[in-house]
C-alpha cells in the first residue's frame, strides 16, 4: 500500500511538472460565446465602444465595471514577462528557435502564460515572428530566425503553450518589420509573392492553426500605407481571407491617423486612444465615415477575446503560482541547453575534460554579470541570473581554479579615458559642447560652455534640458601613427540621431536613421591633433540620456592582465558579443562585434592554442579578425536566466549540444542577399525588398554564396548517420483539406557516436519546373531526434501541398504544379545526407 502511495505521489509531482491547458477555460460553445458578446454589446453606448478600442494607463484596455467586463492588463513578451516586476527569463526567442524543438517551446511559453497568471497578465505582447533578413536589425534576437517554415512551427507552438493558460498570445509585428532604424518612418516595399512566402507565413499559421488571440501592427509602412491602417493586410488578408476573429492592435505609439486606422482594420490603439477616442471618431460615425458596424466589430473582438479565455468569469491573477517559479526555471535551463549551437569545433578541443585541466580563464566583457537578454521591450529582468563565470565556477567547484577578467574596459571607462583639447595647439582641455533650442544647429547655442569629455549618460552628467540639438567640436591628439578604433554611443530612437566628423571627413552618419545603437569604425590616424566634432539631434528630455564618444589604438585594448592569464590557463574561455545597450530594439547594431572585441578575442586566441569562444548575439557577426586561429566558436543567443549553467554544462560535456542555426552566418556582410537593399533608397523611406523571396539560404544557394555557418548547422558530440530513405504518399491522404499530408518521408538516423545526443534532422524541397524563379531547396519539415549511441530511429516527415507550392500573385492564391520535386534529407541547408525524388500529379493537388 505504501509503495502505492508512493508512486501515486510520483505520478502526482510528475503530472505537475508538465502543465496541461488549464481547466477554467469558457465556454467552448461558439454560439454561446457570440451570444454573449452581443448580449453586451448591446448594453454598451458608442461612447463606450469608443472608449474600449483605445487603451490606458499604458499597458491596459478600460474595464466596464456596469457590463462586467474587467480592466484587461498586457505585458510584453517574447521571452518572459516584462512587465509589473521580475519574472522567468527564457532564452531569447532566436535562441528558442535554435532548439528546433516545438514540444519544448511550448512549454517554454506554457511558463511564461504561467508567469502571466501569477501577475494577472491578460494579453502577452508575443511571439515576435518577423523574419531575420540582416545580422543589424536591433531585434533578431527577439524573434524566430530567417525561414518562415520554422518561424511558423515556433509561432505555432508558442501562441498554443500561452493560450493554454488562458492568457492571449499576441503575434507581431505584422508586417515586414525587418529592421529597427527609423522604424516609424521607414516603407517596406515588399511583392505580394514574397510577403505571401516569406513574411507572412507565421502570422498566418499563428491565425490559422494556433487561433491566436490577438495581432499587433507593425509600425513601418507597407507597400506605402502605415500598417496600422492597412486596410488590405488586416481587413482583407488577416480578417477575411485568414478567418481572423480575434484583435489587432497598433504597436505602442504606432497609429497615424484615427478614421484611415478605424477603416483600415485596427481595433485597439495601444497605449492610448490618442487617435481612436471620443473627440475623433464620435462625429465620424455621425458624419458616416467611420460605421456603427465597423466599431460594433472592433468591440465585439475584444468581448470574444474576453469570453474566450474566461475573462469574465473568474479573476486573471491565479495565486497558486508563485512569482519565483521553480517550475519556469527547470524549462528555462532546458531550453538554453537545447538553445546553444556548437559551430565550429577544431580538434576536438570541445568537450573540456575535466580531468586533465588544471586552470580555466574566462575573460570578456560578456562573462560576468550575466547577459540573458538583448535591450527594449523584450527584454525581461529576472530573479537571478547565472553568468557564463558562475556558470563555469560552480560546475567545476573547488577542483578546478576558474579566473576572470574582464579584459577591455566599459564603454563609460573608455569614453572618460578619451582626451581633448579645445583647439588644436594651446588650447584648454576638453571640448567646446554648444547646444541649442532647435532641432538643427540653427543660430546661436543656448548653452555654450567646455566640458572634460564626451561622456554622458542618465547618471553620469548632467545634459541642458531645453536642448533639441548639440555639437561638440574638439581636437583628439593621436600619441602614436597607427590604426585607431572609434564608437559613439547613444540611446536609440528618440535621441539616437547624431554624426562624427573626424579632420572634417564623416565618419558616422546617424543623422537621419539611427544605423546603430553604438557606431564603430577604424581609422587610420597620423600622429598629431585630430579635429573631432560630433553632433546630436534628438527629443526634449532623451537627448543626453546616453551619448558617449571614445577614441582608442589598436594594440593597447586589451588588460596586461588578461593577456597574461590567457597566457598561462589551459583554456581560455572568451566571453564576447553583445548586451541589451548595445543590441537593442530602437535602433540597429554594427555587424561587427563591439568595439575593442575583435582585438581581445584575437590577442587570447594568440595566446593560447584552447580558447574557445562564446558569442551573445541575436545574429550573425564579423568574426574575419578571428576565426582561423579561435579552434572553437559556441553561439549562445541571449541565452536568459540560466544560460551560464546550460554553457557550462555544454562546454564540459554534460550536455551534448543540439541547437542548430535558424538563421545563415555570413563571412561578410556584404555576401547577405539583402545587402544591396536593406537601407531605405537614397533620399526615401523607400526600404525595396530587391530579393524578393531569396532570403538568407534561399539567397546563398540562388548566387552560390558560401556562408561562413549554413542555416540548420550545429555540431555535435556524437556523430549521427542517415540511411533508407522512402517518400512514399500518405496514408491518410483521402481527407480533404489543404494541409491534409500528401507524402511521407522517412528515413533512418542512427546516433554513431559514443555520446547520447540530438540531432535535427531537416527536410528540404527543390522545385524546378514551376513558371516562377524558386529557391533550390526550402525547408519543409524537421524532427530533432533523441539517440542513444548506438541507437537507429525512423524518422517520418510528413509535406502537404504547400511544401510544394509557391504564391501565385497574379492568380491570388497558392500553387503547386504537377511534376518532379526533389526532396533532400539533410544536416542543415548546405550539408545534405540523402536525396530523392517524388512526382506530384494532377490529382495530388487542386486543379490549377
Ligand atoms: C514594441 C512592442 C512592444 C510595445 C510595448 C513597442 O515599442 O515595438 O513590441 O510590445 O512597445 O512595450
């Protein structure tokens, strides 16, 4: 009986561990629930309505305490609750796409809608599921990588994991949000094939397979018209033509006008009616330029949602879940194992064993504290957060003696340590600062005095509050002839725009797109003084948040102290890449990695044959400096709250790693297929989206580009073969919908390695007869499988008519053409293991 007991209790623990949708779901009932929703609706007036499409107190939308609908509270995503205090930090949602691993992502969000519950969230602002198209773009990281089949598998599997909470999932940021300079301003100039097989796949599957709750309009332009009044992507693509019944929402501060957004689809401005309120939209209605019906529909959405997730029926904040949760953890620590891509792996100098190590040094600016998360609205504080130091120190303990150093100074450090002269002999120490009440440098500064350095940020120094804009004009004495590394560092959007003229030539030009949080460049200096003047522009209060100009040689970065603690470790862990100031929402980052790290991580790399270097970043970097002499590269995304425990258990080969790349790593930037065109067209917002659907691996195999790391690779501990492949039609293939599977294909994976380990296995189609210009191959489906060594698995892959089809734009609809396809079963997208070939016939697919 005792023993009964026991494993009943065990089953119970168990059963806790993974969460299953909630049993406080309403009513099922469609009919039910519309009746309602009209039930209340007719108690509402127009000024109600009115007042419920526009939301409050920033993160809210209005409660009509008389009809019993509450106040409904949002909190952003994607990888934890930002919002209302601490929460679990997940990997970054590209390092979520990296697992390749649908069951774990879901439970990554299933605890994140946890989290919600526990703080009373009604709307996550997440997933973010826009397409990586260029290592810059400020928020890769916060979104699902470069192909819209994964980023769709991810979407999917997200919306569902926070829906089953009953928490709303909220899909963004629709459309072609691929950049973040002048993200306000900027018009992507998008085909209709390419949106349709490129950038809107994952809002579609979110709609359609995952029923989400909720979209948010991006704030660029498409094709010319602001997306929060869209009328074609939201009224007719999303709401008609996908079946849409839930809310779009603008994006925070994202509506430009309140009739053109009324009509053009949205049905919540976020954060506030600043547009769709009383004094606009009241007379428009009377008038007849905005329905009844239109914001009867927009209100309806919101009263659905409600019903939906019971809303109405029980309070959101459940109690049993405590804030500190032991449960979000556990997954978060799994998701970052899963999450880490092992890229290159030279002599085997990964796993580190740890009996014939004696020392281990971990240097760079990323190894402590920790970086779990880029910057912006994504990013989420959590409790506490294991750094890649603590993460090595407490796996080893006492056996191992793990040392640190940071091995460059902080970008403050660095900006103070910057020395200028006024004039360029004779002159006072410092700059000339000038800064005025106008946006432009015009006239006389309001303020002219000189200041010791260019070295301001929200506590450091105090900033003119009236000022608009501001030059500082000083002169920078180069010691030495030689290659010098030059940053300014700003604050983003809002007080981001600024230029840095070096002996008169520009250097930087932020002035009218923020190109980079943190502008880098090299110069070569002459010995002697060096006219520096830099100039900002930005809004009331942001401007002087963060402005920071450092000058600095080549040769003379990196500490005395790392170099020799490199110089005498076994191994050399180097900690590098980015952190939330410098890769952030509002504004790009530089592919290059921050200023000083190619140096660091080439003078450790030079003294010491181990290092093996581990990159933060949401995307792919310059490693040109580097990469021939580090024998180990280990990608680690934001890798969230218990990243540095998950790496070290990777590097020390308690975890064999099995993330792959969502994304293509380019050896230049300028071999990225949106090189040519990622930056508006001279003199426009115009951004021309001249690949079209060549996107990332699409692109590399279209001009036979080698990337430096394919899309889909990853190394492994354990080798893993392949073998017996059949494509053969499927069995169910009678039933009659358009994502009914038509073929099969399987094949053997066989773990031939001496260590337990994962693989993904990848499934790619090549079409080469259809009337339009395709990619060679593209991802149609993946299985990332467990495997014992030794152990064989058959895999099965299943393609439906979409896996074969392409949009036709000038039919309107999606089409696959009889004929022969190739499939290939591969590694990632440039190592295929077995090839095959299947033909689709007329009957395999609608008529067309
Ligand atoms: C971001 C959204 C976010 C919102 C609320 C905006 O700046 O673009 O993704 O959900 O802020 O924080």
């Amino acid at each position: 009986m005792r023993k009964l007991l026991t494993a009943l209790l065990a089953l119970g623990l168990l059963a806790t561990q993974h969460v299953a949708a909630r049993r406080d779901a309403a009513p099922r009932d469609a009919a039910a629930v519309e009746r309602r929703v009209e039930e209340i609706l007719g108690r509402l007036t127009l000024e109600e309505k009115i007042d419920l499409i526009g939301g409050v107190d920033d993160f809210f939308v209005r409660g009509v305490e008389r009809v019993g609908l509450p106040r409904l509270k949002m909190a952003d995503g994607p990888a934890g609750v930002r919002n209302f205090g601490p929460a679990t930090t997940m990997p970054a949602a590209v390092a979520m796409a990296a697992t390749w691993d649908t069951e774990l992502v879901g439970r990554v969000a299933t605890e994140i809608a946890r989290d919600a519950r526990a703080k009373g969230v009604h709307f996550l602002l997440g997933p973010g599921v826009n397409i990586y198209r260029a290592p810059m773009n400020g928020r890769n990281f916060e979104y699902f990588g470069e192909d819209p089949f994964l980023v769709s598998r991810m979407a999917v599997a997200y919306v569902r994991g926070v829906q089953s909470q009953n928490v709303a999932a909220t899909v963004k940021h629709y459309a072609a949000n691929n950049s973040e300079f002048d993200r306000h301003n900027t018009d992507s100039v998008v085909d209709e094939r390419t949106l349709r097989e490129i950038y809107l796949p994952a809002f579609e599957a979110a709609v359609r397979e995952a029923d989400v709750a909720a979209v948010m309009d991006s704030y660029n332009l498409v094709n010319g018209v602001h997306a929060s009044q869209h009328g074609r992507l939201n009224n007719e693509v999303a709401k008609r033509e996908w079946g849409f019944g839930g809310i779009i929402m603008s994006d925070w501060n994202g509506t430009y006008d309140a009739v053109g957004a009324a009509n053009g689809g949205l049905d919540l401005e976020m954060p506030s009616g600043k547009f769709m309120n009383r004094a606009n939209l009241v007379p428009a209605v009377e008038s007849g330029k905005v329905s009844r019906e239109t914001i009867d529909d927009k209100v309806r959405r919101i009263l659905r949602t409600a019903v939906r997730f019971g809303w109405l029926d029980r309070e959101q904040t459940d109690p049993s879940i405590p804030r500190l949760n032991q449960q979000g953890r556990r997954v978060a620590l799994e998701a970052a194992r899963a999450s880490v891509v092992l890229l290159k792996n030279d002599g085997g100098v990964l796993p580190l064993d740890r009996a014939k190590i004696k020392s281990v040094a971990v240097i760079g600016p990323v190894a402590y504290p920790a970086v779990p998360m880029g910057g912006g609205s994504g990013r989420v504080e959590p409790f506490a957060a294991v750094s890649i130091l603590e993460g090595l120190s407490n796996a080893l303990g006492t056996s191992v003696p793990v040392h640190y150093a940071r091995g460059l100074p902080t970008l403050g450090e660095m900006a103070e340590a910057t020395e200028f002269t006024t004039t360029a002999t004779g002159g006072e120490a410092g700059v000339s600062a000038e800064y005025f009440a106008n946006p432009d440098l015009r006239g006389e500064p309001a303020v002219a005095r000189v200041e010791p350095r260019i070295n301001f940020s929200r506590l450091a120094r105090p900033f003119p509050q009236q000022s608009l804009s501001s030059r500082w004009t000083g002169y920078f004495d180069a010691r030495a002839a030689g290659r010098y590394e030059v940053f300014a560092a700003s604050t983003g959007e809002d007080a981001g725009f600024f230029r840095l003229r070096v002996d008169d030539r520009l250097v930087f030009d932020n002035w009218s797109e923020s190109r980079a949080l943190v502008q880098l460049a090299t110069l070569d200096l002459a010995p002697g003084a060096h006219k520096i003047v830099l100039e900002q522009r930005g809004k009331h209060g942001r401007l002087g948040t963060r402005m920071q100009l450092g000058i600095l040689r080549r040769g003379e970065m990196v500490s005395a102290e790392a170099k020799a603690l490199a110089a005498r470790s076994d191994v050399v862990v180097v900690a590098a890449g980015f952190d939330h100031t410098v890769e952030s929402e509002g504004a790009d980052r530089t592919f290059r990695l921050p200023v000083g790290q190619d140096e660091l991580i080439g003078e450790v790399a030079a003294a010491n044959r181990n290092a093996v270097v581990v990159v933060t970043s949401g995307g792919g970097y310059d490693t040109s400096e580097w990469l021939a002499r580090a024998p180990a590269l280990v990608q680690a995304w934001y890798p969230g709250q218990e990243g540095g425990t998950a790496l070290a258990e990777i590097l020390l080969g308690d975890v064999n790693p099995s993330g792959r790349l969502p994304v293509t790593f380019e050896r230049r930037w300028e071999d990225n297929p949106a090189h040519p065109s990622y930056y508006p067209e001279p003199g426009t917002n115009r951004v021309v989206y001249r690949e079209g659907v060549f996107v990332g691996y699409r692109g590399y195999e279209r001009s036979n580009t080698r990337p430096l790391f394919a899309f889909g690779h990853g190394l492994s501990y354990a080798t893993f073969r392949y073998g017996n492949l059949s494509i053969r039609p499927a069995a169910n293939a009678a039933a009659p919908s358009p994502r009914r599977p038509l073929y099969e294909v399987s094949f053997d994976v066989t773990n031939a390695g001496a260590r337990a380990g994962a693989e993904v296995a990848q499934v790619y189609v090549g079409d080469n007869h259809s009337p339009v210009p395709r990619p060679v191959k593209e991802l149609k489906g993946f299985a990332k499988v467990f495997l014992r060594p030794g152990e064989t698995r058959r895999v099965t892959v299943a393609l439906d008519a979409r896996s074969f089809s392409f949009y036709d734009a000038e039919a309107g609809r999606w089409r696959a053409v009889p004929g022969e396809f190739d499939i290939y079963v591969a590694r990632s997208s440039a190592q295929v293991e077995l090839r095959g070939k299947l033909r689709l016939t007329r009957s395999d697919v609608p008529a067309g």
